[in-house]
C-alpha cells in the first residue's frame, strides 16, 4: 500500500482529496502518510471516513506496521483527526516549518503502530 490514493465523493464522482503514502524502509513495514481535502469538503468527515479505511486496510490486510504523519502544530483539525483515527501525538520539532510570512512554526509528530 504505498503510493496516492484519491478520495472521491461517491454521490458526484468526484476527487475530492488525496492521501499519499510511502515506506520508509526496506521491509515495507514502516509508512509515512499525507492527507488533502479540498476547502468545500473539509469538516464534513470525509478525511475522518477515507483515513480510518486506509489505515484499518494498511495495519489489518498489508505488513505495515507503523504509520507516521506530521502536520503544522497550529493545524488543530488535523490534529483532532489524526487523533479520532488513533494516532498518538510523539512529540514537536520545534521551529522545523518555514511559514509563509517567514516565521517558523513547530511540526506535530503522530503515529500508529499495529497493536
């Protein structure tokens, strides 16, 4: 399961978002995954709905064993994501994001590992 998976809203056929994920290692055991949705269907639960279903899939039916995601740690919604699918927060890497008005912010660090 490495690659990037679009999610699409059933009822339009549409893309609405992408996960992206990739392997870290030789053994196809640890994962690092992104997740987009576009603005008009953020807060809808689609993230919530495509994120479980992957990672239930990739911890459940493939090898994986760990799955990483980081997000900008002002980024609440995808924190509370990321923690309603189970990810547990690690930690921060503190000032590790150029932001756009060329301060830097801090990176969240989450992850899941198979029980």
């Amino acid at each position: 399961v490495e690659g990037e998976f679009a999610i699409v809203l059933k009822t339009e056929s549409k893309v609405i978002g992408l996960i992206t994920a990739i392997f870290t290692d030789n053994n196809y055991s640890i994962m690092e995954l992104g997740i987009s949705l576009l603005v008009d269907y953020q807060g809808k639960n689609y993230a919530h709905e495509a994120l479980t279903r992957f990672v239930q899939y990739a911890l459940e039916q493939n090898s994986t064993h760990r799955i990483a995601c980081s997000t900008n740690s002002k980024n609440i919604r995808c924190i509370n994501l990321l923690e309603k699918v189970g990810f547990i927060k690690e930690g921060e890497l503190r000032k590790a994001l150029l932001l756009q008005d060329g301060s830097y912010g801090n990176i969240s660090l989450f992850s899941i590992v198979q029980p």
